[in-house]
C-alpha cells in the first residue's frame, strides 16, 4: 500500500475513534504525535487504533505490534514515522510469506 493512502486512512480511523468517543480531535498531519497530542489516546485505544487500521487497509498488524511507540525508545511515533513503520512492517512480513511460499 502506498504511503499516501495508508495515511489517509490511519487519520480517517484516529478520527473516527474520537467521535465515536465524542472527544475533540486535533488537526493531524505528519508531525502529530497520536500519543500525547490526542485527547485521552492511550494504551488501552492503541490495539483497538491498530485493529480498525489493520481492517481498513487489509493487512494483518498483530496485537503485540505497538505502531504507535517505538520499541527501542519508547517514544510516541509522529503520523508519518507510523506509516514508514506500518509499510516497513508490512514489507517484511510480504517477503517472509513470498520465502514460506
């Protein structure tokens, strides 16, 4: 999937989470830190954020991938550093399934 797209549609699901919670939603882009720019965006919102995301682009992203912090320093990821991370992913679990097959 294309970055472009794949932001699109990571704002469009931060967006909906936070209507469907009925709490303000900042102006996204790039730059913004889903976790600590966005009202009430916690770990326990994370999975349910990567599961819709996970949906939407229809690809698999497993409930122990944290898209939204970054392992190694534990801070919160920008929009963007979130699709570089997520098409990364995606692309080296592409070629692990292509290897098996």
């Amino acid at each position: 999937m294309d970055p472009v797209t794949l932001k699109e549609k990571l704002i469009a699901v931060l967006k909906q989470i936070q209507a469907d919670s009925h709490l303000d939603c900042p102006p996204l882009s790039g730059t913004t830190k889903p976790v600590g720019h966005i009202p009430k965006f916690d770990s326990k919102i994370w999975p349910v954020a990567t599961t819709i995301l996970s949906t939407e682009i229809g690809a698999p992203i497993p409930d122990d991938v944290n898209i939204f912090v970054d392992e190694v320093t534990k801070l919160p990821r920008t929009l963007d550093q979130i699709v570089a991370f997520v098409s990364q992913f995606l692309k080296v679990q592409s070629e692990k399934e292509a290897a098996v097959a």
